[in-house]
C-alpha cells in the first residue's frame, strides 16, 4: 500500500536532501563556492520543498564567489525573500509542508538579520536598528546561537548611534533574562573594542579600525533540513583583519562579553580591564585612561599597540587610521592643536587607503572607512589654529551625514565668521598701504551658488539649522534618574523595559550631552546668530537673539556681557539710543566672574577690558543723545588700549560738536 510505504519514502529523500545540505554547508566553509552552488542545484532539481531557504543560500554564496563586494545585490536578493516575493520564473504558489513551515521561518530570520548587517557596515545604523527590530523583539524565542549573533548585533549598533543608557539596560536584559552574558566580564576573547570616545568637540572615530570579518552561521531547521545562511557579523578585531571567515560557534559569547566590557567602560563604569598582552585589553585600557583624563596614559597604551602589532606584522591601515585619529583626539583634548592636526591628517592619509574604490570594496572595508568622523575633528583643529577655511571644508564632508547635528552646524557658523573677520582685517591692513595700491583693481572671482561659500550668509543659515536642531533637542531633553532612583528602579523587577531608555544622544558622533552643555550651545548659537545679524544689517534680529541669550539658563558671565553689547548695538542702529542705555549701564559689569573672562579665547582678558569697552559703547549712546558732556566725562575715563583709539576719534567728535555748539549760543 502507498499509505504503509509512504513515510519510509518521505524519509529517505529528506536523508538524501539532508545530506546535501550538510555537504555544501563543508563546502561552504571550504570556499568552494562553485561545489556548493552545484549541490544546492541539486537540491532545487530533486525538488527540496524549502525554498526560501535555497534561495537565501544561493544568493549568500554568490555573495561569497564574488569576493564579498556585490552587497547591493544580496540585498536586493534579501529584501525580496522578507517579502515574500518569488524569484523570477518561480511560482507563485508558495510549497506548504512542516520543513518549509520551520525552515522557511529562519530563512526569513537569518535574511533579516543579513540585511541588518549590511546597512551596519554602510554605516545606515537607523536602518540596520530599523531591519533588526522586529528579531529583537522576540529575541528570547530565537535559537541560542541566533540570538547570541542578534544580540551582539543589536549592541553594536546601539554604541555606534550612542545610545549608551539604552546600551547598558540591554546588557542587564541578556544577562539576567537571557542569561547570554556572564556577569563576570572576561577580556580574553579575540573581538573588538571601541577605544575611543572624544570630548563634546570631536567626532567619536575610534572605530575607524573596525574591519569586520565576515561571520557564517548555520541556523539549523526541523525535520530534514538545515539552513546554510551567511551572516555577518560585526567583529570589528584589529588582530583579526584577514579575509578569513570566522564561525559563529563559541565565538558570540566572547563578543557579547567583550561588548559587554566597552558598554560599562563606556558608561564610566567601575570594571577591571585584565592586562593579558592583546590588542583588545590595551584598547580598552587606552579607553579607561582616557575617559578618567589620564591622556599621557592613554597615548602610552595606543602607542603599545602600534609597537607590539609593528613587531607581529599585523599593522593595517584600518589599525594605523586607529591609533592616528585617537592620538589626535587625545592631543586636541591637552590643546595641542598643530599636533592634533598632524595626527588627523596622517588619519586620513591611512583612510584614504579604504576609501579610494568603495563601490568596488568588500563590507569590511566599507565599514572601515571613518573620513567623516576625522574630518570632523580635523576641522574642529583648524577652528583652533584660526585657518577657518580649511576648517570649514572639513565640516563639509560630515555634514552630509550628520546633518542633524546642531552643534556640526554651528561650527561650520564659527568657520565663516571667522573667515569674515580675517577678510576685514585684510582689507583695513590694504586700506591703510596708501593712495599707490588704491588704483589697482581686485580681480572679479565668480562663485558659484551651489558650491557653500564661508560667508556671513551662509553662516545666518548654519545658525538657523543649529537654533532650529538644539530648540527642539532642549524640548525632548531626558532628565536622568538620580542614582537612587535608577537602583529602585532597577530592583523593581524589570518595571522599566531596556527599550525604554533614552539617551541624550543628539549630537552624533560624538558623545551624548548634558542638560548643561545643551545650554551652554543654545547661548553660544544665540550670541553668534545676534553678531552675525549685526554685521548683515538685521537688527531687529540681532536685538531678539540677544535678548533670548540674556534670558538663557546657566549663562556665563562671557555670554552675558555679549548680550549687553549686541543688544546695546542693535538698539543704537535702530535709533533707539535711550533703550539702548539700559543695557550699556556699566554697572552689572563689576558682578562678572574675571576668571570666566580671562580663560577665553578673546581679547577681553580681564574686568577692566570689559568696563572700558562697555563705557565706550555707553558713550557713544550718550552722543546720539546729544548729550555730549556726559559722552566725554565717560571717555575721560577709558584707559584701556582695547578701546583707546576709538576713544580717541569719538573724543575728537564729541568736542568738534560741543564746540560747534557753543559757537551757535
């Protein structure tokens, strides 16, 4: 009877097929990709029902045959297998059975979790937290091994979009929930650190070493199939930067606790770092020394790296880009800009050996490449070292990327007042050479509208995005629980979901702010667009970008005299002299702080520069007034050569007027 024989016939092909599988998963790991593609044209000839999963398989060893650089047609492959279209002359009706039924899920599980991959190594790291969603979400019902990789995954994208709370929270759901971590964290697995978080002034680069091998899982189904599904992972491990395909078996766990080391160093953290003589605990050492401002130490660490992997041969231009954008860091955090600079450069010097032939580079390379976050912090140098032009076409290129960054935008505001200012003095330098070079004529420089330009125009626009971005930041800021609260919190079991966390992280890539320094930003943004709307004319903007900084939480005392002067000025260009008083009344300068004025980079050095500056301007209000008397008691009095020589010409003017009218009477 066909019933009694059935079952024994259903048994031996799903043997048969089985055995495929498991011979071209061995060849697989063989890289004999053409072998492997013979046996899963078997599969499909003998009429194997699972076939999302021969589909993914094919498309992931084709991946593999083309030297892992065709990554824009295995997604295209995986998308269509997440939504369930037919590759092209298959049918449209879709093989119903139990092996299918399981073995088609984790295709689809593994298909996602490869998606996810690929946009972490094109740095489309709200996509990738977008694609591995919905595998978070059911975490717990997913295979160990799986989710082990889902897990490591899911934390690397959280520490490379600095969602640092969030982070940590989730490490406390695997450990205590999962139980994927131990709670002992152990250096001594082969993964990768992250050694590197900059101050609020640089881009957090450190992973510019990150050269991801490419990890192979082999996600096992019911019944008489199995799933040869590539997954790679992102085990950015500076010793481990060959082609080399690594395993996922007894690996992940390492990573997570690796990962796992980072996030609590990351989150300052008490954790002991075991020196055992690998690049990963030297990084992560630089790391701690870095962040508790031990600098000298930290260079120490990243120049034993260089050291011991120059001597291994293990040196690599991801490693050197590294260890060069770090050393920057750690430079431009002791204010040693030219030196800073130097590193940066040399930084993107080894970069550039990533980045000439990205459509034609593997994933690895792809996510290697860091010229965004080192031109950022190569431009925040030049800032310092006043070349505000180079500084600005630095800021060009990460602002593609970072565009929601208020603070990228402000500095590119500072480059261009900055190079309007070295232009003025430029041009007063010229104006005063004599009547001999007055008659030559400037050569006419056309500009083209779509090129940016650091001019003041430009710079009223970066000030509106950046007031636009930090407005609606301060609006969604989240207050952190206080440390009692966090540890009643998190006794409560479970009460606050990992999930839920939020984290301040606005100003990608660097590190996430503080209510403080959100502040401090919102009053430098105000008190720059009031002076640049004074030099465009707009003074009724001036004068309401002024007053917003004086009203300004936690304003300094710098800030605060700033406000008095442009809103003083605005007032006097708007014939508004007697309004114009009340902020120029050189009292409320004796209650500022001189240590705040002195530590400046700016020509008010002391109290005394500050009361001569705002007497002048005072009296310059007293003779829009026609109260010239009292505009030359008060001139009497300046002293200061930050003001003397304008001074001197409003001295000479108010007495041509006094004269002029004590001649009529």
């Amino acid at each position: 009877m066909d019933t009694a024989d059935s079952p024994t016939k259903t048994q031996t092909s799903d043997d048969e097929n089985y055995n495929l599988l498991c011979q071209a998963h061995e060849q697989f790991n063989n890289r004999e990709y053409d072998r492997c593609l013979e046996l899963l044209q078997q599969l499909e000839t003998k009429g194997e029902s699972s076939g999302l999963i021969l589909r993914h398989n094919r498309a992931v060893v084709k991946y593999y045959k083309g030297g892992c650089k065709q990554h824009q047609q295995l997604l295209q492959e995986l998308e269509q297998l997440s939504d369930g279209k037919t590759a092209p002359g298959a049918s449209g009706v879709p093989v119903v059975g139990l092996s299918l039924k399981h073995a088609g899920g984790s295709a689809i599980t593994v298909a996602r979790y490869n998606k996810a991959v690929i946009y972490y190594h094109r740095h489309m790291y709200g996509t990738a937290l977008e694609r591995l969603a919905p595998l978070v979400s059911r975490l717990e019902a997913l295979e160990k091994h799986m989710a082990a990789l889902v897990a490591t995954l899911q934390l690397q994208l959280l520490l490379a979009t600095n969602q640092l709370n969030r982070a940590e929270a989730f490490l406390d759901y695997l450990q205590y929930k999962l139980n994927l971590v131990a709670s002992a964290p152990s250096p001594n697995n082969n993964t990768n650190t992250n050694p590197n978080t900059n101050p609020d002034e640089a881009a957090s680069g450190a992973t510019a070493a990150a050269a991801a091998a490419v990890a192979a899982a082999a996600a096992a189904a019911a019944a008489a199939t199995s799933t040869l599904a590539a997954a790679a992972t992102s085990t950015t491990t500076p010793s481990v930067l060959d082609a080399t395909v690594a395993r996922v078996a007894g690996e992940s766990g390492g990573h997570l606790q690796l990962l796992q080391l980072l996030t609590l160093v990351l989150n300052r953290k008490p954790v002991v770092i075991i020196e055992d003589g690998t690049p990963q605990s030297a990084e992560l050492r630089a790391l701690q020394y870095y962040i508790m401002k031990d600098f000298q130490m930290a260079a120490k660490q990243l120049m034993r790296i260089n050291s011991d992997c120059t001597q291994a041969g293990t040196v690599t231009p991801q490693l050197s880009t590294c260890i060069a954008n770090n050393m920057g860091v750690i430079h431009l955090r002791v204010r040693h800009y030219a030196i800073a600079a130097k590193f940066f450069q040399n930084a993107l010097r080894f970069d550039q050996q990533l980045a000439d032939n990205l459509r034609q580079s593997s994933l690895q390379t792809m996510s290697s490449a860091r010229s965004c976050e080192i031109m950022y912090n190569l431009g925040i140098a030049m800032l310092h070292l006043r070349r505000p032009k180079e500084a600005f076409q630095c800021f060009l290129v990460p602002i593609k990327q970072y565009h929601s960054n208020p603070r990228l935008w402000f500095r590119m505001a500072e480059s261009c007042i900055m190079e309007h200012e070295t232009k003025l003095r430029g041009e007063e330098r010229q104006s005063l050479e004599g009547v001999m070079n007055s008659s030559v004529s400037k050569p006419y420089a056309a500009q083209s509208s779509a090129v940016p330009e650091p001019t003041l125009e430009f710079a009223a626009l970066c000030l509106r995005s950046a007031l636009t971005l930090a407005l609606q930041y301060r609006a969604s800021f989240h207050m952190a629980a206080s440390p009692e609260e966090a540890l009643e919190q998190k006794d409560a079991a479970a009460q606050q979901l990992w999930s839920q966390q939020q984290d301040n992280n606005f100003c990608n890539p660097s590190k996430p702010v503080s209510l403080e320094s959100l502040e401090n930003m919102l009053a430098a943004i105000y008190a720059a667009h009031s002076f640049v709307s004074l030099r465009l004319g707009d003074h009724v903007t001036a004068l309401e970008m002024a007053r917003h900084l004086l009203q300004s939480e936690r304003l300094s005392d710098a800030h605060k005299l700033l406000g008095h002067m442009y809103a003083g000025e605005a007032l006097i260009m708007m014939d508004k002299a007697t309004e114009a008083r009340e902020y120029l009344e050189p009292t409320f300068v004796s209650t500022l702080n001189a240590l705040d004025l002195e530590t400046r980079d700016w020509q008010l050095k002391s109290l005394d520069a500050a009361q001569n500056v705002v007497r002048y301007n005072l009296a310059v209000a007293l003779a829009l007034q026609n109260d010239f008397q009292a505009a030359k008691n008060l001139l009497a009095t300046l002293s200061h050569p930050i003001v003397s020589s304008k001074a001197l010409i409003l001295h000479r003017y108010v007495e041509l007027k006094m004269s002029a009218a004590s001649a009529l009477n």
